[in-house]
C-alpha cells in the first residue's frame, strides 16, 4: 500500500529566507504531483513531475524528484508572505487506472 | 481554471437521510475522482471511475456509492448520512495519471451531516 508522508506538518517562515520541505513514499513511482491550496478553497496544480531527476520552477519554488530515494522536495528562496498556504504532495499508484495517493499536507505561514 | 463544477456548494442534513452530491465537467476528461478532506487526513479518495458506467473503490468507500452514467457526471450519493461524513468533499478530472496528465479539482461542496 502506497503511503506519501510530508513533513514538517507546519512550518513558520520568516520573510526573506529559504526554506526546503520534503514529501517521501513508501513503494516505487516516477510520477508526483504538487499542490497548493489556500484557506476555505480548492487545490490549485503546482508542479508534475514524471521522472527521475525531474526538476520544475515556477517564481520562487522549485520542486525535484528522486525517484531511487522516494523522494521529493519542494525548496522556496526567499519567502514572502503571499506563499502561506497548505502545501500537498501526492504520488501516482501504478496500475491501469492510476491514481493519487496524496500526503497530509503542510502548512507554511510566512511572517515578516 | 479547467471547467469543473460541483453542486450543492454547500449542504447541512440530518443523520440517516440520503444526500447526492453532483461533479460536472466540461473538458470531456475520463477519469473522474471523488475526494474527501479532513482536518489532519489530507484528502482521501473515496471513488473513482475511468469511464462511463466504470468506477472502482478508494481507500474510504463504506457508506458511498457513485454512478457515472455520462462522461460530464459523476454523482456521489450516501444513502445514509452520518455525522462521520461531514467533510468537505472535492471532485477532480484527469485525463490520465499513467500518461502523466494533470488532475484539476472543483470548488468543493461542504456537507454538514447533524
């Protein structure tokens, strides 16, 4: 059974300084999916990345995928507040019908 | 934002009446998910289905059935609610996770079961 842990659970950033969190599965998968999502509303797609090695950057993050270690980061250069949100990694099953297995989840709040 | 809605957007029942909650799509995807979400869960998948008339079980399917009688719909029903399945349920499409496709989401509906 595909288990995709995320930690740390919440991350308190201050403004201005980089930070990495970290999503690692228990069973072999080459495809992983980021999201975010914000307060009250849905998940919006970050970054998919579907292979070892992959490496995806939109403004200030930028997410791997190490496929060999189950492993995946996400690293943020210079916080600022508008990236406060809850954070999810999932992991594609393999399978015929694939689908997602998603971790909990991690809340970053940035403070000045 | 891809084309997906949800309705109702938000609902309060009473434990032990059916409730269906309803995911339509614009995009002509074939995949089709329901989710759950909880406090310390993440979300959970509750059904799936990969085709018209086609659907398999998540990993919390007691309690739920679906239906998908056509690629834009697909209907999630609790024939009895609970006060366990008060949550905020999501829907999301895909074309396909083995091809490597995006899966985008609804707007959520959010069940209270009293």
């Amino acid at each position: 059974e595909l288990k995709v842990e995320q930690n740390p659970l919440f991350l308190s950033m201050q403004e201005g300084k980089n930070y990495t969190i970290y999503c690692n599965y228990s069973t072999t998968s080459d495809r992983l999916y980021w999201y975010r999502q914000d307060p009250g509303k849905s998940l919006e797609s970050l970054f998919v990345l579907l292979s070892n090695g992959a490496v995806k950057q939109e403004g200030r993050l930028m997410a791997s995928l190490d496929t060999k270690a189950r492993l995946s980061t996400l690293h943020i250069t210079a916080a600022v507040h508008d990236l406060s949100a809850t954070y999810f990694c999932a992991v594609a099953n393999t399978g015929a019908n694939s689908k997602l297995t998603f971790g909990k989840g991690i809340t970053l709040s940035v403070r000045p | 934002d891809a084309g997906i809605t949800q309705s109702p957007r938000h609902k309060v029942t009473e434990t032990g009446t059916p409730v269906t909650l309803r995911c339509h799509q614009t995009e002509n995807h074939r995949y089709m998910y329901w989710y759950r979400q909880d406090p310390g869960h993440g979300l959970r998948l509750i059904h799936y289905s990969y085709g018209v008339k086609d659907t398999d079980k998540g990993e919390v399917s007691d309690g739920y059935s679906v239906s998908r009688s056509k690629t834009e719909d697909f209907l999630l029903t609790l024939e009895s609610a609970t006060s366990s399945q008060t949550s905020v349920y999501f829907c999301a499409i895909s074309e396909s996770i083995n091809r490597g496709a995006e899966q985008f989401f609804g707007p959520g509906t959010r069940l209270t079961v009293l």
